[in-house]
C-alpha cells in the first residue's frame, strides 16, 4: 500500500501540473454557472423546483469523463509515445503494480474533482437564485441531502466511466483522439436518447458504463504485461 501510494505521488510528479490546475479550474468555472446559464436560455422546465434541477446538474456532471480522458492520455499514452515509460518498466516493481498505481491516481483525482464541483456547482446556483429568483421555491432539507448523497454516488459513476477507455485506446491502441472521442460520446450518451425520443431505464445505463469501467480497469491490470510492450 505505501508503495502504491509512492507511485501516485511520483505520477503527480511527472504531470504538466500547471496545465492540470488550470483545467481543472476552467471545469469548476464552466459547471458553476452553467446550470443556472441552461435554465435562463435553453429550458425554465428545470427551474420548477430544486428537486429538478439537481437532475441537470447531475448530468452536467459528466463533463469530468472528458477530465478523465485528458489524464488517461498524459498519464498512459503520453509515456508510451514519449518512451519515458521504459523507465518505470525498469523499476524493481510489477507493471501490474505501475498500471494498478495509474489507476488509482487517475481514479482519486477525477473522483475528488467531480465531488467539489458538485459542492460548488451547488452553492453557485443557490446563491445566484437568491439574486436573480430563478429556480421556484427553495431548497428543503430533503432536497440538500438528496443532492450530498447523490454529488457521492454520481462522482464515483463519473470516475468508473471515465476508464472505459483506459484498456482499448489507453493501454492498447495508445491513441489520444479516439480516446477523447470515446469520452465525448459516453459523456453526451444519455443526451442522445433525448434528441432521438428513446426511454432509456438511466440507473441502467449507468450501471452498464460502470462495469464497462471496471472491465477496462481489470483488462489494463491483467493484460499488461501482453500489451504493454514499447
């Protein structure tokens, strides 16, 4: 365990760290104001309640399966293009190991950003309804618990999806536009049953991207050592 934990702080180590913030600060800005930004120019059906409007933030939430991507690509493919990943594979230590610390990395950062965009997504809309009187009503104390509980389990369903295309594009094909690609189109794939008049059962959906998640986590673990080659 501590020397996983080593290994994720050396992966930090090695990112354009200034790029990542900067980023990660640009997702916060966009996801704060952008739920309130919705309900004021595309549809006021989610501003009837709070109780509504924590279903768009949820689904604006998976704006991080493209974070994801991004780290997948500096964190694995980016190694393997630039051959800096020889010198892990040179380390006394499985590959196993180094994909499983990879991982892991990936996993904690984007789970960890998803939940403080959640916090601040929130309390932007909150205190912009207290000025501008968009949303009806206001929030209950069931509506705030609903919304802690479910910023929880939906940060975790982000950072499930957001592997998916670790194994294929990542590990394997090594392909930094597929694997952007791929993202775009798990992040907007609920949005297409909208656009295409498709009841689609959503717990469901999100249940089958978690375990596609948790395939391509398992694959990249196991087969290493098979794809993995420089």
């Amino acid at each position: 365990m501590v020397k996983l934990i080593k290994l994720m702080e050396l992966e930090w180590r090695k990112l354009k760290q200034k790029t990542v913030i900067s980023e990660i600060i640009i997702y916060w800005g966009i996801l704060m104001f952008l739920p309130m930004f919705f309900i004021k120019m595309v549809s006021v059906d989610f501003g009837q309640s709070y109780s509504t409007i924590i279903q768009l933030i949820l689904s604006m939430q998976m704006g991080f399966v493209l974070f994801g991507a991004s780290l997948i690509n500096q964190v694995v493919i980016e190694e393997y293009k630039n051959k800096t990943i020889s010198l892990a594979f040179g380390y006394p230590i499985s590959r196993k190991k180094l994909v499983m610390a990879k991982v892991l990395f990936i996993s904690l950062v984007v789970f960890l950003c998803t939940l403080v965009s959640f916090l601040l997504a929130g309390i932007a809309t909150y205190l912009l309804d207290q000025v501008f009187h968009i949303i009806n009503g206001q929030p209950t104390a069931a509506d705030i618990t609903t919304y802690f509980s479910k910023a929880i389990v939906h940060s975790l369903i982000v950072t499930l999806i957001s592997l998916i295309p670790l194994f294929f594009f990542g590990l394997w094909k090594r392909a930094t536009i597929p694997t952007v690609i791929c993202a775009i189109f798990l992040m907007q794939f609920q949005n297409f049953s909208y656009l295409l008049n498709v009841n689609l059962n959503h717990d469901l959906v999100n249940a089958v991207l978690c375990l596609l998640g948790a395939v391509s986590v398992y694959l990249s673990i196991k087969m290493v050592d098979r794809v993995g080659d420089i």
